[in-house]
C-alpha cells in the first residue's frame, strides 16, 4: 500500500499551481472591460485650466486622462490600459505611459503607439462647466 504524500510536498504543489495560474491571468492580454471605461455617475475632475493647452493631464485617482488640443477642446479617454487592465502612470511627450508592460498610447486621440497593447484608450465624454472639467 502507498504512502499519501507528506503535507509538505501538497502545499508546495499547491503554491506552484496557484503562482503559475495568477502570472497566467496578471498577463492573459485579454485586455481591460471597456464598459467600466465611462465612469457610472459624473466626475468632477478639477480645474480645466490645470489641462494644458497641446497637453494632457492624468487622473490616475480617477483612472482618466483629459487633453486639451486645442484652447477649450478637452478629449477624455480611459487611463486604463487595454492590454491588461493596468492604470497608466506618466504622461511623457503626449503619450501616456502603461507601468505593467510598456504600452504607450498618443494622449489626444487614445490610439496605441507601442504595444503590447492593440486596442486604443476608450474615449469618455468630458465637459468644461464653470471652469471645471466633469467627465462621464
């Protein structure tokens, strides 16, 4: 008759199943859930004027990003990538920057400009209301 295996030796199995099986879905690359992309009820996001003009800001709290193109234009997009679902950390050159796996996308239109990600930011209605930008 066989000896059961020692407690052990389950328990190190167990913690090599369930590490291998979370790295496998941190990086599926099945991408983020666009529906949560549009915030459920308004955001007040701040001052517009912290938006600057051929720039972008990042709400990272919020997990948006707003630019301003041109004076009083704001685009809004989701900041969170579509690779996997990372929040975007950094704004650099007019391009926000995925921390996880080094997605960029252009910061006024949510298009990929380095993957791995292959699917552009989800745009989000933003408006300018007394000075103030609301998203959503």
């Amino acid at each position: 008759m066989s000896q059961p295996p020692a407690r052990r030796t389950v328990l190190r199995g167990a913690a090599l199943v369930g590490a291998a099986g979370f790295g496998v879905a941190a990086c599926s690359g099945g991408g983020s859930d666009e529906s949560s992309a549009t915030p459920a009820e308004p955001v007040a996001l701040g001052a517009a004027a912290e938006v600057p003009v051929g720039g972008a800001k990042l709400y990272r709290e919020s997990r948006l990003l707003v630019s301003q193109p041109e004076k009083g234009q704001y685009k809004c997009f989701s900041a969170k990538c579509t690779h996997a679902g990372c929040v975007l950390d950094k704004i650099e050159r007019n391009q926000g920057n995925c921390p996880c796996h080094g997605s960029r996308f252009d910061v006024t239109t949510g298009k990929v400009i380095q993957g791995p990600a292959s699917k552009p930011l989800p745009e989000v209605p933003v408006k300018a209301e007394g000075g103030k930008l609301i998203a959503g």
